[in-house]
C-alpha cells in the first residue's frame, strides 16, 4: 500500500527540502532569541533569491557564522569578513555578510532594551500569532501594515535588509503569522 501525500501550500511541494521546512517550521512559532536571529539574516540573505536557495545552504551559514551565535558575530572584523566572502557554501554578497554584523550589533541593543529580542520583535503582533485564513497561495499579501511597521522601526534601529516584504517572510517563517492555506494538513 502507497503512502498518502498530504496537502500542503502549493509553495512548499518542490522538494523533500521544502516539503520539511512547511512541515516542521514554517508558520510554527518560535521564541527562541537565537533561532529568531538566524532566521533574520537568512530572510535577508534571500532578498533578490529564491528561499530555496538559501534552504540549501542552511547548513554552511551555520558553519561559517558559529552557528548564529549573535555575540561573536557582532564582532567579527574585516579579515573574518574576507573569510566569508571566499565561502562558496553561503551567498557570497558583500552587502550581506556585513549587513549581519550590523544586525547582530542591532540585535544585542534590542535584547539589552527589552529583555530579549522574542519580547520586542513578537509585540508587534501582540505576542501572539496572526492567524490567517487564505483558501489559496495568491490570497497571502507580500506585505501588511505589521511587516511595514516592524520594518520602519527595525531600520530605525540599525538594521539591515529589512525591508516590508522581508519582515513579512520572516513573520511567517517564525510563526508570528500563520499563512498555512485552508486545505493544508497542518491547519488541522
């Protein structure tokens, strides 16, 4: 007897890659400070890409960036820099390595002003999820009115490649919004 295939978001059924991602993280919420770093600079290493792209590569960012530890990161100099942009395992965009810095800069201001980055970044939908209820893919905006304020103040705040649409994956790639379509398996 065959398996059965579940529904899932039209999105996420081009490969076993992307199939685990929808699976077991995306629109999942997530509190943990690091893992929400992590998933902040991936979104914006994706801009201009395909999330693909960056799924595949997943791995050797962790490698080449000790495993997000956002402490170490923030103080990476010019030769860790060159360093990273010789890797071939990550997305070699000189913009990109650096705006981590930035951000893992920006990011200890935020969890030194509020606690933790999970408290800041989480309040701009309550702390609790939005919960959508898109019947089909072409339904889900590429941004809201929450992914534009949480973009003005996050730029407020130093960081980069934080634009709207950015904010708005990385919503739903932490769990601050469900985007999960009607008939996917996991809105059951």
């Amino acid at each position: 007897m065959g398996t059965v295939e579940k529904n899932r978001c039209g999105w996420s059924l081009k490969d076993q890659l992307y199939k685990d991602y929808h699976d077991n993280e995306w629109g999942i919420p997530n509190h943990d400070d690091q893992h929400l770093f992590e998933m902040l600079c991936l979104e914006g290493a994706q801009a201009g890409l395909s999330w693909h792209t960056v799924l595949i590569k997943r791995e050797n960012y962790r490698k080449a960036f000790d495993n997000w530890n956002v402490k170490k990161i923030a103080k990476y100099d010019e030769k860790k820099i060159a360093q990273l942009l010789q890797n071939e395992g990550i997305i070699r965009n000189k913009l990109k390595v650096r705006a981590t810095i930035t951000n893992a800069n920006a990011f200890l201001a935020v969890q030194k002003e509020f606690g933790s980055f999970d408290k800041y970044i989480w309040s701009f939908v309550g702390h609790k999820p939005v919960v959508n209820h898109f019947k089909s893919l072409s339904e889900v905006p590429p941004k809201t009115a929450i992914s534009d304020a949480m973009s003005k103040d996050l730029l407020k705040r130093g960081f980069k490649f934080v634009g709207s649409t950015i904010c708005y994956a990385y919503m739903q790639a932490t769990g601050m919004v469900n985007d999960h379509v009607a008939d996917c398996w996991t809105r059951k």
